[in-house]
C-alpha cells in the first residue's frame, strides 16, 4: 500500500476505487480493512475531491446519495481524529454548530415523549423540529452552497442536498405515522430518522466545515454572515456575537463575476436582462410616479387591459373614464398621505377573472415614490387542484 501514498493524486485514484468497491457490493468490513493505512489521516477536502472526480467520471450523483452514510462510515475514525477547528461566537460556523447542538437537544426531547408514550407532545414538538429543521438545511442549500460552487465545488452539495430532501421525507412520514397511531410503525420510522439526521450532522461538522474553512475566502464570510442575519433564527441564537467581518469586506463578491451589470438589492443584472424579465412576467405593471405621469407599463405577450407607447408621459388621471377618475384620485391621495398602502379589485371580464392590485411606493425612509398597478388573469389558477410537484414535470 505504502507506493499509493506518494502522491495526493495516486491517493484519489485509491479512494475512487474505495468508493467503487463498496458501490459494487464489497463486504464493508473488508474494504475498510484493505484500505486501513490509506484513509487512516484522510481530510474532509480529499473526500470532496474524490466525490467531484467519481461524478465527473460518470457516476449519477444519486448513486453516491444512495451509499452516503456508507461512505462516511468508512472514513468516519479518520474524520474524527482530526483536528477541530476553533468556531468563534457569530461566525456563520459557529452558528451552524449551534443549530446542529439544538437538533440534538430536541431529539433528546423527543426521544423523551416517545419512551413514555406521549404522542401528542412528541407530534407538537416534531412539528417545531420540522420546521426548524428545514430552514437549517435551506439556509446551508442557499447560503453555504452557492460559494462552494463559486469555487468548482459542486458534488458534495449535490449530494448532501440529496440527503437533507430524505431527511425532510422521513419527518414527514414520522408525523403521518403519529397520526396513525401504529406505535411499532411509529418506532420504526423515528430511530430511521432520528440516525439519518445525526449522520448529517456529523458530515456537517467533519467534512462540510472543515472544507468551507480551508475554501472561502473572508470576503465571502462577511457576504454568508450578512444572508445569515436576514435568514433569521433558526432553533434559538446563538450566545455571543463577536466575530464580525471588517467593514471593507461587506461588498458583494458577485460584481466581480458580472461585469457591466446593474448592482440592484438581491443581484446584478443587464438593462436587456431588466427589460426581458419584466416582459415575460405574467402578470402587467404599470408604473405611475409620484406627480400621477405614467411612466411605464409591461409589454407582455398576452395584455389584460390594452396599453399604448402614447401614455407615456400622460396624467393617470386623463387614462380613465371620466366617472371613475374620482376613484383614481382617492387611492392616490391615501397611498400619498399613507392612509393605505395597497387597494385590492377583482372581476370578470370576457370568461376571465381578473385580479387588480395597486401597491404605494416608497423608499427606505419611506417616501412616496409613486404606484404600481399588477393585474393578473387568475383564472387558470383558480381552477387548481391538489398539488403537482417539481419532480412531476414531464416534457
């Protein structure tokens, strides 16, 4: 074995063949025993190496999910034998760590309610557990992830991604079996779920921090620390805050990646991207600014209410008839005083059912900048049934 560990790329070919082995249905004992001196001092980066090789290779990244908690047992004694980094209080890290602590503390709990048969307590608490759990798992899909795939890291996400969709099937189907009242059914499912989960956390913490500290830079933590705060509390907050990004760091790492683009609140976008998305939104707008001048309407494919390039420049008043322009000037003067700040109309026009929504403007100091008129053909919409999901697409 000892010529394999001459070099980190004849290691990755072994670890790849480590992988193949137990997705060909090698006895798990024996790999780990064949492979003992070369995964023995193995770091999360080289796991993720050998992820992102096999499904450049042509391994489905579903395979991988299928043998994940596999995969990390093999390299579970390694893992945790390496040395664990040094979280400061309101570092994103940190607080990831806080959140993994409080699954743990409410599966305790749960564990708790069950023993003694409290279902209806263990159903009030799952249903919080669920709930928090998600948004743990949301905020790593679109916070962290992004920045890993930044830097060509797109396996590992692919595959933890995978993992958390199963976790969030196995909560769902544990509560359904509360409901059920089938206590061995009920069992079954919870030790199914509550193992998943706790296989997560420890590739949170062994293999997913480790490779984010040794990846982003500390521009891109400021950037993940600033998403992080808006995302909110997930569990409880975290004691302390005193790791914060300097100030000359707080800038979007994205306006280096799109050139000439417009900076605007969540992103960068082109004026022929602007204009092309605000065409193809389905729904029409118009815009009328402070002094009641229109100054802009959507030009989509299928317009409810007919709007010409002559309105342009044009009093809102004066694009009305005359016996409801006292209506118009009343929802402009309370959205101007602040007396409200949307009104709401609905009708049926032409087999149809149209839904009219005005929304006031205003800036952050909360100045009025105008009013913007959304209509909507919600017929189709209001017809619907049941649920069709993502996955239900067919072309």
């Amino acid at each position: 074995m000892s010529e394999y560990l001459g070099s980190r790329e004849a290691k990755q070919e072994m670890l790849k063949t480590i992988i193949k082995d137990l997705h060909n249905g090698k006895d798990f004992n024996q790999v780990k025993a064949n492979f003992q001196n070369l995964i023995k001092d193995i770091d999360a980066s080289e796991i993720a190496n050998m992820e992102q090789a096999l499904i450049r290779e042509g391994m489905n990244p579903e395979e991988i999910t299928k043998l994940c908690d596999v995969h990390a047992a093999v390299f579970r004694d390694a893992l945790e034998q390496n040395e664990k980094p040094q979280l400061i209080p309101g570092h994103p890290l940190y607080t990831l760590k806080h959140e993994n602590e409080e699954i743990n503390k409410t599966l305790e709990e749960m564990d708790s309610y069950f023993r003694n048969d409290q279902l209806d307590t263990l159903k009030d608490r799952l249903s919080f557990f669920r709930e928090n759990l998600d948004k743990h798992y949301s905020k790593k899909e679109n916070i962290i992830f992004p920045y890993l795939e930044r830097h060509n890291i797109t396996g590992p996400p692919s595959v933890m991604w995978s993992v958390d969709d199963e976790i969030r099937d196995m909560v769902k189907l544990v509560l359904s079996r509360i409901k059920d009242g089938d206590t061995e059914a009920i069992k079954t499912s919870y030790e199914t779920m509550k193992n998943k989960i706790s296989e997560m956390i420890f590739k949170e913490e062994n293999i997913l921090t480790p490779m984010l500290l040794e990846t982003l830079t500390e521009e891109e933590w400021a950037e993940i620390k600033q998403q992080d705060e808006e995302f909110g509390v997930v569990f409880s907050k975290p004691h302390g805050d005193f790791w914060q990004p300097k100030a000359d760091l707080v800038k979007p790492v994205a306006n280096q990646l799109y050139g000439d683009a417009m900076p605007v609140d969540t992103g960068f976008l082109t004026l022929k991207e602007i204009n092309t998305i605000l065409t193809n939104v389905p729904i029409d707008i118009t815009f009328v600014d402070k002094d009641d001048t229109v100054r802009y309407f959507s030009q989509g494919r299928e317009r409810i209410f007919v709007r010409t390039k002559s309105i342009i420049g044009r009093k809102v008043q004066n694009c009305h008839p005359p016996d409801s322009v006292h209506m118009v000037e009343k929802i402009l003067s309370d959205f101007k005083n602040g007396k409200h700040s949307t009104a709401e109309f609905w009708l049926e026009l032409g087999g149809k059912f149209i839904h009219i929504r005005y929304f006031a403007l205003r800036d952050e100091q909360g100045e009025y900048l105008g009013t913007m008129e959304v209509s909507q053909d919600v017929t189709g919409i209001r017809a619907l049934k049941g649920e069709r999901r993502l996955l239900q697409y067919e072309d």
